[in-house]
C-alpha cells in the first residue's frame, strides 16, 4: 500500500535543487515514480516555484529556464496538487 506524503514548497525547492546540482532525482521522487508514496502539494506550488525559479537557479548554476523545464518534466508529474482547504490532518481521522 501506497504512503501519501504532503511536500510543501520548499522540499519541492530542495528536490529541484538536489536533481539540478546531482543530475539524478531525489530519493523523494524516485519513491513517487516506483508508487510507493504519492505526494500531494498546495494548489499553489506552480506559482511557488515560478516565483522562486531565478533563486533556485542561482543556486544550481542554471537558468530560471532550465529549472522550470526540470520541474515540469521531472518533479510535477508526480505531485497531485490539492486546495488547502482539502488536507486532513490525522488528528482529525
């Protein structure tokens, strides 16, 4: 059975700074493409990342361009985004 994990924008920031600067994907993303956990992230993640794309890539040595390409090629298919509003916190199950 699959494990469902909430990754908030700056662990989606360290996993793009991780596969960008090692050329390789996160442990984090390799367990979401095996099926093992499936991650889900705030509805606003994209507008997060965009707005953050030049720091990540001052970081990594790359463009803002070639971040953006990485997230959506590489990390984003393997994140469902959900609204705030729908997480339910296990105290409440």
């Amino acid at each position: 059975q699959e494990l469902s994990v909430v990754y908030d924008a700056n662990i989606v920031q360290n996993i793009l700074r991780f596969g960008l600067t090692k050329g390789t994907p996160s442990d984090l993303i390799t367990t979401a493409k095996l099926g093992f956990i499936t991650p889900y992230s705030p509805s606003v993640l994209d507008d997060e990342i965009t707005e953050h794309a030049e720091e990540i890539a001052k970081a990594c040595g790359k463009t803002p361009s070639e971040v953006l390409k990485y997230y959506l090629a590489e990390v984003r298919p393997y994140i469902q985004l959900v609204e705030p509003a729908d997480f339910v916190l296990l105290e409440e199950i």
